[in-house]
C-alpha cells in the first residue's frame, strides 16, 4: 500500500514529466497494484543491500533514490532496541553512498526512518 501511494502521487495528473521508475521490493509485489501508473513503472524483486541487484536496477544512472523502511518486525526484541528498526535502510544508504560516490554520477537519496536517532548511521552529507 505505502508503494502504491508513493507512486500515485508521482504519477497525478499535474505532473509536467513522468520519470521512469524502478521499484524493488524484498517480496514479489501483487500482480495487479500499480496495473494503472503508466508503462514507465518496472517493478523487480530484490534486496537493497545486495550491489549486485542494485546494479541491474539501474543504480548507478539513477537520478533520485528514496529507501523505504516497510514494514517492521513487531517483535519485543525489535521494538526495544531503536537502532535495529532501521537497520535495513542504515545499510543500504552505506551501500548507496559507496557505489554512487564513486560512479561520478549524483543522485539524490532519501530515506524514510522509524527512529530519528537512526539518523546518525546515515552517511555524512558531502
């Protein structure tokens, strides 16, 4: 659902462009959620913290790249210890940041966060 919203709101009608856009996801994505957001939508099944995969989604050309965090495990372990709620999106800035520093191409990155003190894992803005 957070995807969908996400990608409706860059897909409304008072857009002047409509940028391609890749969607990965950990899980496969139901068949029919973004059927109505354009031809320009590719969705892939992958990890953010595998180079590999961000790669072949097209990383290195990319001009903006939002981390979602998704859903979090709810369990007693988890939601006492802040830090590891944002674990995920921690490592993948850290990944982004290393392969995008150094392909010479700029790309925008944000990333949604559930604990604002997970901020300061997030790489050193330059």
């Amino acid at each position: 659902q957070q995807v969908r919203t996400f990608v409706g709101a860059l897909r409304a009608t008072y857009m002047p462009v409509f940028r391609p856009m890749v969607i990965m996801t950990p899980t496969e994505m139901p068949a029919r959620l973004l059927e109505d957001c354009g031809d320009r939508v590719l969705t892939m099944q992958g990890s953010c913290t595998k180079v590999q995969q961000l790669v072949e989604a097209g990383i290195l050309e990319a001009g903006a790249i939002v981390v979602m965090t998704g859903e979090v495990p709810q369990s007693k372990e988890f939601s006492e210890a802040p830090i590891y709620k944002d674990s995920r999106v921690s490592l993948c800035a850290q990944v982004i940041e290393c392969w995008c520093g150094i392909s010479g191409h700029e790309a925008f990155a944000t990333y949604e966060l559930q604990d604002s003190a997970t901020v300061i894992h997030l790489p050193k803005l330059m």
